[in-house]
C-alpha cells in the first residue's frame, strides 16, 4: 500500500476468494514495465509473478481470425501493466510481510 506507482486490488474482504491477487503497475508513472518488475522480483527476491490476463486476440486460436484490437487501447495498456502476486487467503504472513518489502525494493531499484 506504501508504493505509489501500484494500483492495488478493490474488494479484497472476508467475503472475497481472493484466488488471485493481482497488481497493476502505473506505467504513466515510471519509466519500466511490468515485465521488468516482475523479472526483479524473480531475480532478485525468488518471488515469481503470473501474468493471467493476457490478451486474447494474441492467443494461437485466435490468430487466423485477424482481430482488430486498435479500439482496445485500455486493454492493452492494462494488461500490460498487471500482474499476479503469490498471495492466497491462507498465505503466512511472514510471506506477505517478505513480498511487500520486495516489491517496495524492486519497484525503488528500477525507479
């Protein structure tokens, strides 16, 4: 919550599966990418990350449909900049102190 350049999660209550936790980086606001922040967070920290909104039009069967995306420019950009983190309802909370020191770390690093 302390990292501006993240977009956290709405609605993340005792009511919510939270399956998934995903993160959005600003983009607007630093100079790297997503990719590069995940690959910080692997390479530094052993924390991996998923990418699990990937667009469709860029999938294997989709490819011969040649889909116009140039109306999409909101979706691309936001599925550039999420991410999954490896956080779960019964993660310890020693892990999610770790993850978000890391990030805090990672997203300083690549400022």
């Amino acid at each position: 919550a302390e990292v501006d350049e993240l977009i956290l999660p709405a609605g993340h209550g005792p009511e919510h599966a939270s399956h998934l936790y995903v993160v959005r980086l600003d983009t607007d606001k630093v100079g790297f990418s997503a990719a590069d922040l995940r690959d910080r967070l692997k390479d530094t920290y052993l924390i991996g990350t998923s990418h699990h909104y990937c667009l469709v039009w860029n999938w294997e069967a989709f490819r011969e449909l040649e889909y116009d995306n140039t109306a999409c420019p909101v979706v691309e950009k936001a599925s550039e900049q999420v991410m999954s983190l490896p956080i779960f309802p019964h993660t310890p909370f020693e892990d999610l102190d770790y993850i978000a020191w890391a990030m805090k770390g990672a997203v300083a690093a690549l400022r």
